[in-house]
C-alpha cells in the first residue's frame, strides 16, 4: 500500500519546481487585472461636433422652460368655440342656417341634414343626443329649447340620384298583404328592397311577426326602426304552422320560434305522437305562459283523421 502511494503522490525536484511555477502564473494571471487598470482615452471631438452638441444642449433647456399645454395643436386639443344663439326650434324642420346659429360646426350640421334625408325623424328632443358629433354639453343646451311639432304621418324626403326629392307620405300597411307599391312608400324603402320583401314573404309563407321583416336582407336596424310605426299583422292574415307536420326549418322559420322551443316540439311528437291540440304545448316542461302566448299564436292543428 505504502508503495503504491509512494508511486502515485510522490514527486521528483523537477515536477515540484514546474508545478510551484504554475501555481504563480496562476495567481499572477488572475491578480493582473486588480493591479493594472487602463484609463481610454477621451476622445477627441471636432469643432463642429463640440457645437452641435452645446446648441442641442441650450435647446433642450429652452423646451424644458415652456409649458407642455401651450404646445398643443387647438385642433386637436381644444374645443372650438363657435358664437351661438339659443332660440326655440323644431329639429325636424330647421334649416342649415338655423343649425350655424345654434353654434353647431359644419361637420354636425351635414350629419343632421342626411339624417333627415334619409328619412329620420325626431320623435323627441332627446333624439338629439343620438347624432353624431353633438356633444353632451351641445345637448344639454339645445334640448331646452327643441320643440316638436305634432303630426299625423309624416312627410319624408329622400334625394334621387337625378337630385330631385321624392316625398313620401306613409301609411300602416298589413305585413302579409301589403304589396310592393305599398312597401315602397315606406320610408327607406326602394322598388328594388320592397319586390325583395314580397319575395321572402312568399318564400316562406308568410310574415308570423314584425320581427321576420327584419330579418329579410338588406334591411338595417335603422331602416326598420323607420317603418316600424308603419307596420301591423292581423291575425287572420298571419299564417299558421301545422303542429304534427312542421318541420324543424317551418317551425323555425315560418313560424318564428325559437330554437329550442322548435326543438321540444319535435321531440315531443316522436316520444308522445301528435298534437290533439295547440293548448297540448303547455305539457312540455320549460313553456311557461309567456312562451306559449308567444308561439301558439302562429300555430295550430289540423283535424287528425
């Protein structure tokens, strides 16, 4: 054991000299940077370099001075203020003027004019604070003194594209039975959307509710928000689904029931077999009151051989 140490830790005059001296670059190597530190140079600036940077200097301080609001663009951070005039005026009939004496800009005041163009109307002076570009402040100040006049049907004006105004004076029309000219005279309505209205009411048999209007293409929640007012069913024109022949689509979509309930009905009749009667509704779980008085008017029975 002694002599496989002896052999393995033990070392010759030459090897201790060789390992002393690496053990001192060691130490030297690591402690050089600690002991030589080398200071850079500045470096030189040109004239012109020197100049620019103390004119950057002396421009910084000036903005520091000068106060961030007085800066701003007015017409991006400052309200305008436009003289005005309060009178009392009907917003459905006044004129360009008027509005640029209320003290409205020129942006508002053609929002309002195309506005009325197209057929809107103010039912009341709070409408006012539906357009675009008037300002709760604006509003505030206007309301007091917007008065509407009371009117049977009225008149709208819609701009053609040979610049002549074609005046319409509308009238409550029955959903299932008006046709096309009748449609047509209703506000926002064209010859073009009224003959697409009578083709999807004929494609599904029939308008179960006003709602279904909405739903034929092209036709905006503005637009039907116009001629709403203008719009009635009468029951014995409304058609009626077959409860034990409807399919998940006339249930749906003819009779304007929702999905769900549409659903039920179908399961309904594959479990329990046919309808007796429409009131047999009221013996699936979920259709409270509200829901039947909702769907059982567009449905019935046929009497059942």
């Amino acid at each position: 054991m002694k002599r496989i140490l002896k052999e393995y830790f033990s070392f010759s005059k030459k090897e201790r000299a060789a390992v002393i001296i690496l053990l001192l670059l060691i130490i030297g190597f690591i402690a050089a940077p600690m002991l030589y530190r080398v200071t850079p140079e500045q470096p030189k600036l040109s004239k012109t370099l020197s100049d620019f940077i103390s004119q950057s200097r002396s421009a910084e301080k000036q903005s520091d001075s000068i106060d961030p609001v007085s800066i701003r663009s007015p017409a991006v951070n400052a309200e305008v203020s436009i003289p005005h005039t309060l009178f009392s005026f009907d917003p459905n009939t006044i004129s360009s003027e008027g509005w640029k004496k209320l003290g409205l800009p020129d942006r508002t005041i053609r929002t309002l004019l195309n506005y009325r163009s197209k057929g809107g109307r103010f039912r009341t002076p709070e409408d006012l604070r539906k357009i675009w570009g008037i300002s709760k402040q604006q509003a505030d100040q206007l309301i007091p003194y917007a008065q509407i006049a009371e009117t049977g049907a009225p008149a709208f004006a819609f701009r053609k594209k040979d610049d002549r105004q074609e005046v319409k004076h509308p009238v409550v029309i029955d959903i299932n039975t008006a046709s096309a000219e009748e449609w047509q005279s209703l506000p926002g309505i064209n010859s073009f959307m009224s003959e697409r209205i009578v083709r999807y009411r004929e494609r599904i048999g029939g308008f179960a509710g006003l709602e279904q209007v909405k739903k034929t293409y092209g036709i905006s929640d503005s637009v039907f928000t116009l001629i709403n007012p203008y719009l009635k069913t009468d029951p014995s024109t409304t058609p009626k689904i077959d409860l034990n022949t409807a399919s998940f689509y006339d249930l749906k979509n003819k009779a304007n029931i929702p999905e769900s309930v549409a659903n039920a009905i179908l399961i309904y009749r594959r479990q329990y077999g046919p309808f007796v009667s429409v009131a047999d509704l009221r013996k699936i779980v979920f259709i409270n009151d509200s829901i039947y008085q909702r769907v059982s008017k567009n449905l019935k029975v046929n009497q059942l051989p």
